[in-house]
C-alpha cells in the first residue's frame, strides 16, 4: 500500500517557497522572505498515514471480518449456553422421574408388606385352633345368658362349634354357616379366622331377622334352617 508521509510534503514545499521567494526577492530587490514555516525534525508531529485507493478498501473489509468474528462468537456463547440450560433441564426431569418411580416402588412395598402382614395375622389367628369350649365361653360373653342357649342350639346344630367349617353344597361358612360367607365381613376382615367375628355378625344377623336368637331357634324347630 502507497502511503504519503505529511512531513516529506512539508519539507519540499518549505523548499519550493524558499526557492520561489529567492527568486522573486531577487526581482523585487529585496530580500527573500519565505511565508510558510517548516518544524524542525525534532519538534514536528506527524499525522497517521493515510491509505488511499485499494488501501481504504482493505481496511473496510478488515473491520467488516473483525465484525463478522464478534458475531460468530457471540452466537457460539448464546449456543453454549442454551444447550448448557438444556442439558439441565434434562437432567432436572431424569432426577424427578427417578424419584416418582421410587416412591411408587416404595408405596407398592409398603402394600405388600401390609398385605403379608395381614395374611400372616390371619393364618396366626387361623393356628390359635379355638377350641370348642373357648368358643363358646366367648359366645356367652357375646349374645349374653339370656340367649345363649338358643343361639347354642343354633350354632351345634349349623356348625358344631367349628368356626371353619364349609358346607360342601352351599359354601355356607362358619360357626352360623352364613351364606355366603363374606357376608361376615360386614363384622370384621377376619371373617374366616376369627369366631368372635362369627358370632358378632351371627348375633346381628338373628335379631334383625327373628328379633332375637330365640326367634331364630324357635323358625329353625320348624324350618330346620333360618
């Protein structure tokens, strides 16, 4: 690039003045005055180069890539950082996910450890083996001395004291032999097991039927059935 250093221009018009004004000094008759002064090397302060033509051009495109540059690496960090927050985001969703699941493992262990639990209740209460007389010393208790001959009569003659006992055709369950037998759940969970929830349920189920054990004994002396 072609560059026109100020100070060389200065310099040779100081010289070209200089000589302009010998001469015309010399015509006039008078001494030589030069009108433009010259800084000494020294002192002089030079202005930037100037390009011109094809330089002017070049510095144009140098600015324009510089810019192009900034952007590029302004994009590049906007990128970064949204696939930053992305990778987070995703990351946010796994740990919520994963924790969703565990606690639905943890609430699915808990029923069954609660179902296990309440099977075992039941098979402990079932190894009990109440024997006839305990159970009958708890339906005394129960239906009261009143009734509780008849409701005896009742249940002997059903069931012989045997709270687990199934009738082959029917399925009647249980010291009553209710039909079915979950109709006993009405008493208690533990239906199958428990002869005192038997003997509730058989209790409720003669008084709002036959006002009282009585009455179901006296309809089952005919009926052979109540």
């Amino acid at each position: 690039m072609n560059r026109i250093s100020v100070r060389g221009v200065a310099v040779a018009s100081a010289t070209a003045v200089t000589a302009v004004g010998a001469v015309v000094g010399v015509a006039s008759g008078s001494a030589a005055q030069p009108t433009t002064q010259v800084a000494d090397a020294a002192g002089s302060t030079l202005l930037a180069d100037i390009p011109s033509g094809d330089g002017a051009q070049t510095v144009v495109d140098n600015l324009a890539r510089q810019a192009d540059a900034q952007q590029a690496d302004a994009d590049a960090a906007a990128q970064k950082a949204a696939d930053q927050a992305a990778r987070i985001k995703a990351a946010n969703a796994a740990k919520a996910k994963a924790d969703a699941d565990k606690a639905a493992k943890a609430a699915a262990q808990a029923h069954a450890d609660a179902l296990a639990a309440s099977r075992a209740a039941a098979r402990a209460t079932l190894t009990k083996n109440f024997s006839p007389g305990s159970v009958q010393a708890m339906a005394l208790a129960i239906v009261g001395q009143a009734q509780y001959q008849c409701f005896s009569n009742i249940v002997t003659r059903e069931s012989g004291w045997n709270y687990t006992a199934t009738n082959p055709s029917s399925g009647a369950y249980g010291l009553v032999q209710a039909l079915p037998g979950d109709k006993m759940a009405s008493a208690g969970a533990d239906w199958r097991t428990n002869p005192e929830t038997q003997i509730k349920w058989g209790l409720t189920y003669m008084n709002s039927r036959y006002g009282s054990p009585c009455g179901a004994w006296s309809y089952w002396q005919v009926h052979h059935s109540y």
